[in-house]
C-alpha cells in the first residue's frame, strides 16, 4: 500500500491527536478531474468522507458518492494513502484513502455539496481554485505523474 505522510505539527494538546479515515474518489471524465465544494469551506476536495465504524472503503465510497453528487459508484481501484493534520478539525490526524472511481450517472449537487466543479490540468496547476495542502503538494503531482490526469 502506497502512504504518504505529511511532517506538519499538529497544535500542541495535552490530549493526543484523534484520527480519523477520509475514503474519496478520484473520478475523470474528458481528461478531467471531479471536484465538490460546500458552503461551508473555501477550498475544493474529492467527493467522499468519513468511514463509519465496520464499514468498508468501497461501502463508504458507494455511500457517499450516493449522497453528495447523486451517482452509483461502478468500479474502484485503490491509488495512494495520504496521512496529514486534518485542516478542518483541530487536533486531528486524516487519512485519505484514495481510490480511482467510475462512477454511473451525471454528478449532481446533494448532501452537504454545492457545486461539483470539473478541473483540467491547467486548471490545477494555475491554482485556479484553492484546494486542500495536501492535494496540491503530493495528490495532484502524484495524478500527473501517473499519467491520469
């Protein structure tokens, strides 16, 4: 399994960091990449959250592609773990667990989702919305070098 770790402190705690497992999609059509945002954060990340006690990340993956954009995940192949201090819950170590999806159905705002934003290549690498850290520096690098986007 490939992993990457991130080095970032996390806010110093007398309690030691939560964890918590993020499994999301990778998903291109016409050589780009399927993006959501909400209201509730600036920033654009893949479609996917948090995997529920006994569940599995092909469980999690096909419920939550259901709830925020409405389509039945097909397929999914396991890419790359990213491991980085959680930019949204304080004190907090995520794990992305990143799969390259194929997805059935035209991806359509819902739960929690405001808008699904497709990105090209250029898009990402002029920065033309912000994005989490972690997609900048390692995700979308590793997507390119791979040659799937």
């Amino acid at each position: 399994m490939k992993k990457s770790i991130r080095t970032k402190k996390i806010a110093s705690t007398s309690e030691p960091p939560k964890t918590r497992i993020r499994v999301a999609a990778i998903i291109i059509q016409n050589n780009k990449l399927l993006m959501v945002k909400s209201d509730k954060f600036k920033e654009l990340w893949t479609p996917g959250g948090k995997l529920e006690p006994g569940e599995s990340d092909i469980a999690c993956l096909t419920r939550e592609l259901k709830e925020e954009i409405d389509v039945k995940l097909v397929s999914a192949k396991f890419f790359k773990e990213y491991t980085c201090p959680s930019p949204y819950f304080p004190n907090t170590i995520t794990t992305n667990r990143i799969y390259l999806a194929t997805i059935s159905g035209v991806p359509t705002p819902g739960h929690e989702i405001h808008q699904v934003i497709w990105l090209s290549r250029d898009d990402i690498q002029n920065k033309k919305y912000p994005t989490i850290k972690i997609y900048e520096d390692e995700m979308f690098p590793d997507l390119i070098k791979a040659k799937i986007l």
